[in-house]
C-alpha cells in the first residue's frame, strides 16, 4: 500500500512539473514575440500548438524585424540630394529640362513630412498601414504650406508625398552600409511616386520648373517619410511682389490680388 501511494504521489508530482513547463515556457513565447505581425496569444496557439514546432523555431520564425546591430545615422540632405538626382534622371529620359533645387520649398517640404510623422503612432512596425496624405497641420494644403513660409513667386504647383522602409534591404542584425542605404531610400522612394500615375504625372510635368524636396525619419531609423513640391516660378504678379506690366494694359497681378502702388495685395 505504501509503495502505491508513493508512486501515485510520484506521478502527481511530475504532472505538476509538466504543467509548469508548458505554462511558463508558453507564456515565454507569447511575451517575448515581437508583434511586428500583429499576432495574438491565440492566434499563435492557433499557429504552432498543432505544428509541434520548438520554442527557438516559434522565435526565430516570428521575431522578423529588429533594429541592426549598429544604429546608424542617417544622412537626411543625403537621401534628399539623391531624390533630386534620380527624379532629374526621369525628366532627363523624356527630353524635359532639369528642375532646379528651391531651398525655401525644400524647408516646407521637409515640415509637412516631419508633421506626417509625428502624427503616426510610434513605434512603427512592419505590419502598420503607413497613412500620408497632402493635408497637413489644421488643414492646410500644398499652396497654403508654401505661402506659410513666404513663398508666394509661383503660378503653377504640384506634390507628392511617399514613404520607404530601411527594412526593404537589409536584414535583421545587419549593420548598415552608409550611402548605400541613402541611395536605397530614395530610389525605393521615386520608384514608388513613378509607379503611380498621379505622381508621375507632376514628376514629368514639363511646366514644373523648381523643387524642394523634404525627408523626416522615425525615431528607430526604420520608417522614412519624403514629400516633393514643384513649382513654376513667376517674376511678378504674385502676392507681395510687383504687379506685371504689359505695354497697353494697366499693371495687373493674378486673380484675386490687386495692384496697389505696384505691389500686389
């Protein structure tokens, strides 16, 4: 009789243990994924319980994305002087004239996209559906943005806005190649704006004749968001410049300014 108890208390002791192992080591799994997929406890139960894979296999096969080994710094003009290059590079095999770099409309465009960033909710994950749209802070729109920053000399505008993601060419761990990787997030960029009608649309427009172009990034290096303004520029008739003159008409300013003392209003 002794020796039954005994072995009947054997056995519930290795049941408690078996319990606990699979409790804790579970519970190891479900905490220490990464949720760059967004997945649940269940759906993971759902996953791999039927799949009798190891805990090193759930990990590995689910932990997809993390920041590289060394954290680089990136070269914000760098990426921005590469969107300049290879969306001159577009116009170029079409035969249309080079757009000339515009400092102050660069300064915008680099405010709109560091506003679209911060209105995302850090911190990014691959699964995450990137939102960018041409309004930005209270409502304002491209031309609104531009006048915000005293940009009045133009009669003709255009933009666009897009985004990249270092992870689209390198792997978990690895340490970034510095102009490599600029010139990756930039022509992941302008591949992506010549792929959409719309946005290639303003690139090859031939009227365009200036562009700023402005790059913010996340706090994890991971995403990059960019906006393009383009504008044909003016020597008169715009909002506080000269009023345009033309022998045999009064001096004039575009709709809905007046000349007022050869200024307009």
């Amino acid at each position: 009789m002794r020796y039954y108890k005994k072995r009947k208390l054997i056995k519930q002791v290795v049941w408690v243990i078996v319990i606990l192992l699979v409790y804790f080591n579970w519970n190891f799994v479900t905490t220490y994924i990464v949720d760059n997929e967004g997945y649940t406890a269940e759906d993971l139960k759902e996953k791999y319980t039927d799949k009798k894979e190891s805990l090193t296999q759930v990990v590995e096969e689910t932990f997809i994305y993390d920041e590289p080994a060394v954290k680089y710094e990136y070269n914000i003009q760098l990426i921005e002087q590469e969107i300049l290059h290879l969306t001159n590079k577009e116009r170029k095999k079409e035969g249309l004239t080079l757009l000339k770099h515009h400092d102050p409309v660069s300064y915008a465009a680099r405010k709109h996209s560091e506003w679209l960033m911060a209105t995302y909710n850090e911190p990014f994950s691959p699964s995450d559906n990137i939102l960018i749209f041409h309004e930005g802070k209270d409502g304002t729109e491209p031309v609104d943005r531009l006048n915000n920053d005293n940009i009045y000399d133009f009669d003709m505008s255009a933009e666009n806005v897009g985004s990249a993601t270092s992870f689209e060419f390198y792997s978990p761990g690895e340490i970034p190649d510095s102009e490599k990787d600029e010139k990756e997030i930039a022509k992941n960029m302008v591949n992506g704006w010549m792929n959409s009608p719309g946005h290639r649309e303003n690139i090859l427009t031939p009227e365009l004749e200036e562009i700023g172009v402005g790059i913010a990034i996340d706090s994890k290096n991971l995403l990059f968001i960019g906006t393009q303004n383009f504008i044909r520029m003016v020597e008169c008739g715009y909002e506080t410049g000269p009023c345009c003159e033309e022998e045999g008409y009064y001096p004039s300013c575009y709709i809905p300014l007046d000349c007022t003392n050869n200024i307009c209003e």
